[in-house]
C-alpha cells in the first residue's frame, strides 16, 4: 500500500472550477408583473431585503409556490429557474448575482428546481460593510466579498438533492463542444456544427443532447455567448465591440439577444453595474 494517496482527480476537478459575481447592488428597483414562462436569468441571483414596509405586497414566485419576502432572509434563485417578481418602490433590498461553473460554461446551479427561502443570513452585517468600502480599500475587500459569496454559495450545494446536479454534470459527456464554444464559440456557431463534431446528424444529436443535459444544443450556445458578453462588457468593451467579437450580425440584434436573456437592454445592464456610465457615441 502506497505511504501518499493523491486525489489528482480531485484537483483537476477544482481547478476546471470558476466563480464569477456578476452584480453587486444595494437599494430599490421595481419589477413588474411579467409572463412566469418568460422570467428567467442565466445568473444565479441573491436576494435579500433589508426593508419591507408593504409586506405581502412583494414576493417571488416559482412554479412551486409564492414567496412573501422577509426581511433580512436569503432568496435564492437558481440560474435559468422561470418565476415572477413582484417588488415595488418601498422595498429596499440587497442583490448580488452570480455564476459557479464546475467546468467552463457549464452552470452547476442550473438544473435545480426551486428556489429557496433561508431565514438567517449570519453573513448579511459583513456583507453590507463590505458594500460600503471606500474605494481606496476595494481591492482587498473584493477578495473577502468573492470569498464569502463563494462560501455562501456551495453551502447552497447541499440544500438540494443530488439529482438536481445531474443534467448539468452530464455535460462532461460533451466536453470537447464545451471546450470549442468556450475558445471559439459566437453567434455564428449553428447546432448543426456541433452535431457534425460527434458524427451525428442535428435531429438525433438534439434528441439525445437534450435528454441527456435538459437543455437544447442552441441554449448550450446561447449560455456561452451570455458568459462571453459578460466578460466583454464587464472588460470596458462597449455594445458595439461586444456585439463584434461575438460575431453577430449588429449591435441591435446583440441587445436583442441580451434583452432575452437578462430582462434588460445591455446598455442598461452596464449602466446599472457601473460599466460606461456616460458614452457620447452612444454605444
């Protein structure tokens, strides 16, 4: 019996692992009522209020029931989970949003079910210390936000069943479809593509794809190009430049796309996230 056992495997697997915030906002932002069919984000997303004057009157739901928001409890909302917000212009709240990929561009997160209600959030003081660094501090302070977050996160791991993790760990399977999207996807890429990479035709390749991960082969390339346009916009690129190294066709049939995924006009997004906040070309 060897004297040293390594789990190599598990090292491979942690660092093929990424965590990315993706927001960070403190205050009020109403939501109206929308279609539930149509109310979903490729993020997971944080939610916690910190003052709820009306009560009832503000609540999430999934297809599994209302949740009436309480204040100082977590909300969380998986990625791609479909629901409602109803928030109205008394509530103050704090929403932070994030992806934890367990290998590149695959979402651990996204094949969970439900969202869920934690009453207590022991990190919640910190958390909005750490809101209100001065600039001067930011960088070491982000370090101990991304590790918090991050803590809070996987602990989020065991409040599911390990068959909500099935579908997207499935996607090792596809590994080398991840790995070209993830180095060389964009708008251009067609499912047809990826079915020809595993020698199958685009009918029976989205058949068994989208039994296998739940997903279809075109949300595959739609979930890297929302990963990629992050990273653009997050970066300094403008809608422009993003839309052009996305390869789509203009920048109006980006925003198009971004709208249908996020809820919200790319512009928007990065304004709200600090990103080019004034941009005389308009972009």
């Amino acid at each position: 019996m060897p004297d040293l056992i390594s789990r190599s495997d598990l090292l491979h697997a942690g660092n093929l692992a990424r965590f990315y915030l993706r927001h960070y906002a403190k205050g009020i932002y109403p939501v109206l009522r929308c279609d539930p069919a149509r109310w979903s984000m490729p993020v997971n997303r944080l939610f916690i209020p910190l003052r709820n004057p009306n009560k009832e009157a503000n609540f999430i739901r999934d297809r599994h029931r209302r949740y009436a928001l309480k204040e100082n409890a977590l909300y969380f909302i998986p990625a791609y989970l479909e629901g409602e917000f109803r928030l109205d212009r008394e509530l103050y709240f704090l929403s932070i949003q994030d992806n934890l990929e367990v290998f590149p561009g695959v979402e651990l997160f996204s094949g969970c079910s439900r969202m869920l209600e934690i009453p207590d959030v022991p990190a919640l003081p910190e958390l909005l210390r750490l809101f209100d660094t001065p600039p001067e501090e930011r960088e070491l302070a982000a370090l101990k936000f991304g590790s918090l977050i991050f803590s809070m996160q996987t602990a989020l791991i065991d409040r599911y069943p390990p068959e909500e993790f099935r579908r997207p760990l499935a996607l090792r399977e596809y590994r080398a479809l991840t790995d070209f999207l993830d180095g060389r996807g964009s708008a251009r890429c067609r499912v047809s593509e990826l079915a020809a990479m595993r020698n199958e035709s685009r009918e029976s390749f989205s058949r068994n794809f989208r039994k296998r991960t739940g997903i279809t082969p075109k949300q595959l390339i739609d979930h890297f190009l929302m990963r990629k346009a992050f990273d653009l916009l997050v970066s300094g690129c403008s809608v422009k430049e993003t839309a052009f190294q996305l390869e789509f066709s203009n920048e109006f049939v980006f925003s198009r796309f971004f709208r249908r995924q996020m809820g919200e006009s790319p512009k928007r997004w990065s304004r709200r996230n600090g990103l080019f906040p004034e941009n005389p070309a308009g972009n």
